[in-house]
C-alpha cells in the first residue's frame, strides 16, 4: 500500500510531502523498532522515555526501511515525513495496512475489571451465538486461541495484526481491554469501535501519570477521542468518578448507559451473596430478572453488568444476557478459587495490586466469612511507590491475619519495599519468600476462614532484578493445601 494511502486525510500537516514522491512510496510493513526493520518497511520514530526514535532512523534504512516517520526533521538518505503524532500516524496506518477487523469491536477502560469485562462480554456473545473473542492482560481468547500474553493494550501493529487475524478465523465479536498506557500511546487509534465502557478509577500508575485527573484524562480518551458520535457508553453507575465520565461522554456525543445500583440502563436492585455464586436482581428492558451470577465479590456484579451492558448494546437481548450471566466464568486470577482445607476454609488468588482493588477483594469475601481474612500480599518495584503504605493499611483494617511478602521487586531491594508496606500495616507479619508466605498462610487457615493471596493473579513469573523466574500463586496455593492435605509440616 502506498504511504498516502496509509495515511489518508488524518494527518493534513504533512500533506505536502504526501502529495510529492513519498506518497508512492510502496509500504511493505511498519514497525517502531528499527532492530525488527526489513525491506520495504516504513520506521516510526516514536520517542521513548529512554530514548528518541529518531536516533534510529539511519539503523532502519540500512536494513531497508523506505520511509521514516516522526516528530520533527531528520537527516537521512531516506524521506523523513514529519507529523504531530508518530504514535498515532502507526495506529492508523496499520489498521489500513492490515484492513480487516472483527464487525463488533468494543473497549473498556478504567482501574480495575477491565480483565472481567472483556472476559463476561465475550462470554455473552458467545452464549447468544456469536464467534467472539477478548484481548488484554491475560492474552488472546478466541475460539481457536488461547494465548496468554502480558500487555494490557498491544503495540498498535501487533494489535491490529492480531484483529486481522482474528477476523480471518471468522471472529465477528471482539472485547478488548484499554489501558491508560495504551490510549495515552494512541494504541488503539484506528480500531473501529462499537461501544466503551467505564468500570471505575482508582490510584494507580502514578509512576507514569502526574496527577489523578490526567490518568483520567488519558482513561476518558476512550470516550472523547476513539468512539464515534452516537456510539454507546457503559458507565459503571456507583464510582467517584462516575459522573466525570457522564460529562465526557454526553461533551462527546455518546449514547449514556448507567449501570449499577443507580444505574438507569441496568438497574441492581438487590444482591445476596453467598460463598460460591452471589443472587441478583436486575432491572432491565422493563423487567426484573434474579440472576444467580456464580461468582464470589460484588465488584464481580458490576463487571458482569458492564459486560451485560456492552453486549446488549452490541444487539444482544436482555433476556439473553441475564441467561448468559448465570454461566459466567471468572477471569483468571480475578477472585479465583483455587481450593479449599478440609475444614472448608477457602483460598483465593487475586490481581489486585492496587490499593482499590485491595479494598474491594478484602470488602467482598467479609460477607461469606464466618472466620478470619487472611491475606498474603506484596507491592511491585520499579512502580507507584505511594500505594505502598496505602494498602498496608488497608489490608491491616480490613484483614485479620496480614502477611507481606515479595510480588515482583524487579531492580529495587525488595526488603525496602515491604518495609514501606509494612510501616503502616502494624501487627502484619513479613515473609520475604512469596512462596513461604503462602505456605504459612494456608498452615494457619481453619474452619470459616478465608485466604486472599494477592497481587500476580493469573501471571506465571515473578521478577526480580532483570530475570523473571517461573512462579505461580495458583501453583504454590495449591501444593500448600495438598501437602496440609497430607501432612506435610510447613
């Protein structure tokens, strides 16, 4: 495909160069990496915060890139074509490069659920009949994948490779989670969307994000930037930043739909929980459905009216919705049980590691718990240092038995990070080894309580320095309850 094609009308700042010889220059593939460059290729310069792409420019044309595109001149035996957003021009250009794209495409931002509601979304298509998929944090699953994968929200041309593809297997519907990185990067410019949703903010990656208000800001990109006029907007009806999130989407065009306890388009008029499922009512198209949702937690119920939301705004009925919930599978690592003592007390793995998070997982299972919380957790390195204390005190207020513990310290000393845990979580116990914290933790467990190990959820490694180890919590969980099971002294 020629360049001016890929570029099109979006980017009139560069429409001079466009209309000149570098506009037929012939794209083979793109890439911001000059390293993955080769013949034919067009190289975006993007600017790192280690490093500026333009540096590479003359590295890609000696490996055969034809074009380079960034934000300000270059010298180079190549055509340098200078547009606002480098980021932005890839996204677009590989969504004309790759062309196709499931028919329904929807994305849901916010701190945390984003994972549960791209699951239950997929999982309403694809109980109403539709070949449905789900992208994010846990990886690709469509009906011929299963593929775990580690970023929330993929580089734009892996992106919009992957939807290529999902589309040629025959995928119609797809969910996908939107990471503030992600829209903030313009990752996902280009897909063609459907409907958005909003789950809730809370503290979270003020390591890359100033203040509050401008990771919302980057959140809400969703909706003021990436939805098309008129295009439907699940908000999650209960959050602080609720109405925030109304403002922006009403400013942007967007066809509101609330849901929650005071939500107007999915209304939750009561819920019961229990141990294993939680009971429902929820008014929706004029009637009150009782759902039994087979999931632990109440943030569990608003994910799933979120991804109820979504589907129906995506042409699902309601009555089939409400039926699809009742059979809903937890994400994996969301509040998942992994096992229980023979004395009935239950384990559980969760993602949160954040302080909201923390709080709802601990609020959520406090209603089924006839004993003690126990929770084992840690904080990640190389991150948000300010949410350490943060939910050591929310663990120590809302658990009976805390033990801090080691996530993924990455170049930091670990010790330094439980202790900032630990200086406001008083009576908490400190046990570096994550999997010795476990083991411990399920060894004090009796009739009527119940273990939270969180902060990896579904992730299979833990890193430390450079080097990411094997490491499960579902894995560690399960051999300290079978060796409990035996026998085994701790």
């Amino acid at each position: 495909m020629k360049l001016r094609d890929l570029a099109g009308d979006d980017f009139p700042e560069a429409a001079d160069i466009l209309a000149g010889p570098a506009g037929d220059v012939d794209i083979l593939g793109l890439s911001s990496d000059s390293r993955q460059i080769a013949e034919g290729m067009l190289f975006a310069a993007l600017a790192g915060s280690k490093a500026d792409g333009s540096r590479f420019v003359d590295d890609a044309a000696a490996k055969g890139a034809v074009v380079a595109i960034a934000s300000h001149p270059a010298d180079s035996s190549i055509p340098v074509v200078v547009v606002d957003n480098p980021r932005r021009f890839l996204a677009i250009a590989a969504a004309r490069l790759y062309g196709a794209q499931p028919e329904t495409m929807v994305a849901v931002t916010g701190t945390a659920g984003k994972t549960s509601v791209a699951s239950f979304t997929r999982q309403i298509w694809a109980y109403a009949g539709h070949a449905a998929a789900q992208i994010g944090t846990t990886g690709v699953v469509s009906p011929d994948r299963n593929d775990y994968g580690s970023l929330t929200t993929p580089d734009p041309v892996e992106l919009q490779k992957l939807l290529a593809e999902l589309a040629s297997e025959g995928v119609t519907h797809a969910a996908m989670e939107a990471s503030s990185h992600g829209l903030d990067q313009s990752r996902l410019d280009g897909v063609k969307l459907s409907a958005v949703g909003f789950t809730n903010l809370g503290r979270d990656h003020m390591d890359y994000h100033p203040t509050v208000e401008s990771y919302m800001a980057a959140k809400m990109r969703l909706f003021d930037t990436l939805a098309p006029a008129g295009a439907p907007a699940v908000i999650f009806a209960d959050d602080r930043w609720t109405e925030t999130a109304i403002e922006v989407a009403l400013a942007s065009g967007l066809s509101i739909r609330t849901v929650g306890r005071k939500g107007g388009y999915l209304c939750l008029k009561r819920v019961e929980h229990f141990r294993h499922k939680q009971t429902a009512e929820i008014h929706a198209d004029g009637k009150i459905y009782e759902v039994d949702i087979p999931l632990a937690g109440d943030f569990q119920v608003a994910n799933a009216l979120v991804a109820a939301g979504l589907a129906m705004s995506t042409g699902v009925p309601a009555a089939v919705a409400m039926a699809a919930l009742e059979k809903l599978v937890g994400a994996s690592g969301r509040l998942e049980l992994v096992g229980q003592t023979k004395d009935g007390a239950l384990a559980y793995v969760d993602y949160a590691h954040k302080p909201d998070a923390l709080e709802n997982v601990l609020s959520s299972v406090r209603p089924f718990t006839t004993g003690r919380v126990v929770v084992v957790f840690g904080c990640g390195g190389d991150r948000d240092k300010g949410k350490r204390p943060i939910m050591g005190e929310i663990a120590t207020r809302l658990a009976d038995v805390v033990i801090v513990t080691d996530d993924n310290p990455r170049s930091e000393e670990p010790a330094t990070i439980r202790s900032e845990i630990m200086a406001a979580a008083p009576g908490a116990e400190e046990i570096a080894d994550r999997a010795k914290a476990i083991r411990h933790a399920v060894g004090l467990l009796k009739t009527g309580d119940t273990l939270i190990v969180a902060g990896k959820g579904h992730e299979e490694g833990q890193t430390v320095g450079a080097t990411t180890l094997p490491f499960s919590d579902h894995v560690e969980v399960r051999k300290a309850l079978q060796d409990l099971a035996e026998g085994v002294a701790s």
